[in-house]
C-alpha cells in the first residue's frame, strides 16, 4: 500500500503543478500536455486503490479539477466515479459488519412488520446522509487547493446560499441534506464562472464577487433560483447588478427613473424653446407675437385680458389692446 500510495502522491503533485503553471484547466491547450496528463491519469486508473488510500492521498480534489477539460474530461470523469463507486461499496461492506443498534434490535425482535420496515428506512436514511456528507467534504477540500482569496469567495457565497435552506426545508420540503449539498456545489460553480470569466485580473474578480455575494444575500428569491439549479451559474455571473435586485427594489429604481424622465419632458420645451423658434423660423418681433392681430394696423404686438362680463354658464369676454396703434376691442 505504501508503494501505491507513493506513486499516487507523484502523480498528484505533476497534476497539480500542470494546473498552477497553466492558471487553469481551460489553459491547457498544447498537445504534449494533454498527452501527459492523459498518460497519468491512465497509471491512476490501474493502480488497486481502496477507500484508505484514496483519503490519505486525496487524489480525487485534483482528478476533479480536469473534469471540464475538453480533451482528457471523460477520462477524470470516469476515473472519479469509479472511486466513488469503491468508497461506496466499502462503506456498504462497513454498514453491513457494523449495523446501526436501531437495526439490529429490530433484527433480533422481528416483533412486527412495521418495526423492520421503519428499521430499513433509517438505514438507507443514513446511507444518503453519508454519501452526501462525502461529497460535500470532497467539494470542501478542492476549496482548500484554490487561492485564498477564491477559497475565500466560495466560503462567503456557501454562507450566504445556506441561508436559504431552512425555508427550503419548512415551506418547500427539500431534504436537509441534499440542500446542504446543492449549496456547497452551487458555491462552487459560481466560483469558478467568475474565475473563467475575468481569469487573472484580480481587481474585476473581486468586484464582481462582492457583487454578487451583496446582491444574493439581500435577494432571497434569487438564492432561491440559484440553490434550486433555476439559474445557471455562467447566466448568473452574466447578470448586471441592476437585473441582481429583487422586484421591490427594481421597481424603486424604475419609478425613479421614471420620475427622472417626466422631470426632464415638463422642462423640455423651456430649456429648448430658442431652438425650437429657430428651427420654425420665429425670430425678431415674432417672438413676441400674440394670439391676436390689430385690426386696424395688423401689428401683432398686442396684449389681451379676460372677464366674465354675462352669467356664468356663458363664455367669458377678450379684452384686446394693441401695443402700436393703441386700438381696442372686445369679442367673446
């Protein structure tokens, strides 16, 4: 076992080196790594590995990284689930020399249908319960292979999504366990979309990160979306901070822009009235024309007042002066 366990730590340490050097698994386009990687990932797969070796070794962090690589994707993929499926086996082989007490009561009693089959039921209970919390601490040690400040973004996004879970459970029926398992993956994945997405430029990452975390924690329905897979996370990261808010806030800001926009129409016509006169050809004394023209001398320099002179249910008489030949008259 020593012997493999050194050869695996080998290959690990190659693995992670071709990770650090490229800045990624995306990066690693060139041929002869491709055809490296694949070669090793191949010696992995024909070593006789168990559940031990695989937890001291912790191979499987680094394997998982080179599951979205285009070329050698299938194999880490197929290489993974295959330890997966030992662990599981192993741990089924354990469950069965070391039943849980509630079972082997039930065992023994066989006291009646009801009381075995409740029996059965916890068992698989904790069976779901153990592969969950294994792949949670799977996704949990990859953190602890990323950069500090990404480490750190995945743990704040897993806090903030986690939140979502208690109102998961009461109002929608999720399982806790599964929920818990979504979040740790979804922080993951919305992680590594901002880090394809701005690559090494740190400053853009962390904006985008802090907005992102800001907006998901004041958004409940968000989280929500985002827990439940409704929301992809290359989509999510796509998003502007605007399309983040939540409707009551989208529509506080829609109504201010709305009010903006209104306030800018009623001033329109007076902040553009030259303008609008040059444009129409108003100028000189025209700007200063009246809505009524004299009749004896047609200057249109004139100016006009109102009075209710009859009942009131009539319409009301125009007083009308002429500025230029001092000339009155009336209508209504």
């Amino acid at each position: 076992m020593a012997n493999v366990i050194r050869q695996i730590e080998l290959i690990k340490a190659s693995l992670s080196k071709k990770l650090t050097s490229a800045g990624g698994v995306n990066s690693l386009t060139e041929d002869a790594d491709v055809e490296s990687i694949n070669d090793m990932l191949q010696k992995l797969d024909l070593l006789n590995v168990n559940l031990e070796i695989l937890t001291k070794t912790l191979i499987g962090t680094i394997v998982s990284k080179y599951k979205k690589h285009e070329m050698v994707g299938s194999t880490a993929k197929a290489l993974v689930k295959k330890w997966k499926l030992i662990a599981k086996q192993t741990h089924q082989q354990q469950q069965k020399k070391h039943p849980p007490v509630a079972a082997a009561a039930a065992a023994v009693a066989r006291t009646s249908k009801s009381a075995s089959t409740s029996s059965e039921s916890k068992s698989k209970k904790l069976e779901r319960r153990s592969s969950t919390n294994t792949a949670t601490a799977e996704m949990r040690e990859e953190w602890n292979s990323l950069q500090p400040y990404r480490a750190t973004t995945c743990q704040k996004l897993h806090d903030i999504l986690i939140q979502s879970k208690s109102r998961l459970v009461k109002e929608e029926g999720y399982n806790p366990g599964a929920i818990m398992h979504l979040v740790v993956e979804r922080a993951t994945d919305i992680e590594q979309s901002i880090q394809n997405k701005f690559l090494s430029n740190k400053p853009d990452y962390l904006t985008k990160a802090r907005s992102l975390c800001f907006n998901i924690k004041k958004n409940e329905s968000l989280a929500h979306q985002i827990v439940l897979g409704q929301l992809p996370a290359k989509a999510l990261v796509d998003l502007s901070s605007e399309e983040l808010v939540d409707d009551k806030r989208r529509k506080e800001i829609e109504g201010q822009k709305k009010k903006a926009m209104d306030a800018n129409l009623l001033d329109w016509d007076a902040q553009n009235e030259d303008k609008i006169n040059k444009m129409c050809g108003i100028t000189g004394d025209a700007l200063k024309a009246s809505l009524f023209t004299c009749h004896r001398c047609k200057s249109i320099k004139t100016t006009h007042t109102q009075k209710q002179t009859r009942s009131a249910d009539e319409p009301m008489t125009v007083f009308v002066l002429c500025l230029n030949c001092n000339y009155r008259w009336k209508f209504s």
